[in-house]
C-alpha cells in the first residue's frame, strides 16, 4: 500500500514532533515500502519509515516512530532504551510486534 504525499507529509510532521519531544535533532526522513519492518534508523541518522505506517492507528505510528528515534541516542534495546520508551509512549509494550 503506497503512502499519498500528505500521508508522507503528516508522518514527517508527526516524526517533527515526536523529535522535539524525545529531545533528538530533526533527522533526515525517508518513507518507503517496507515488507518486513514498520521502521529502521541508521547510524548517518537518517529514519526510514514504511509506508503503510500512515495508515495505522495514531498510537502505533507514535510506537514506531518514538522507537526509531530513540535509536539516535541509543542503538540498543537494553534497559534505558525501554525506560525511555515507557516514559514517553507508556503502552509501547502492546504495539512491539513483528510485521
């Protein structure tokens, strides 16, 4: 399913805000057809978001995007990346599933 150019401009600005939120500089942001993953970041900080996430509930696309941004300030999962999921998206835990 392809993103319309306002999905994608609404998922930018959702990432704009999710950013200023996290604390984390505005990265460059890439919306593309992803078959086996909802995001990815990469360590030029660069965040690549599928494009079927623009037509997920606003709490999931909050999930993914708060994930991959948090990867800019850690690239793990371990216990600081999880408190710091919990912090800012507290039902994070129902939204990790594989796609």
């Amino acid at each position: 399913m392809v993103a319309s150019v306002s999905s994608e401009v609404a998922l930018k600005e959702r990432v704009e805000y999710w950013s200023g939120r996290l604390s984390v500089p505005k990265p460059r942001v890439r919306i593309r057809e992803m078959t086996r993953k909802w995001g990815s970041c990469s360590t030029a900080g660069t965040i690549t978001l599928a494009a079927e996430l623009a037509h997920r509930e606003p709490g999931f696309q909050d999930f993914v995007i708060a994930h991959e941004l948090l990867h800019l300030r850690l690239p793990n999962h371990g216990k600081l990346f999880k408190a710091l999921m919990t912090a800012h998206v507290p039902d994070w835990r129902e939204y990790d599933v594989a796609k």
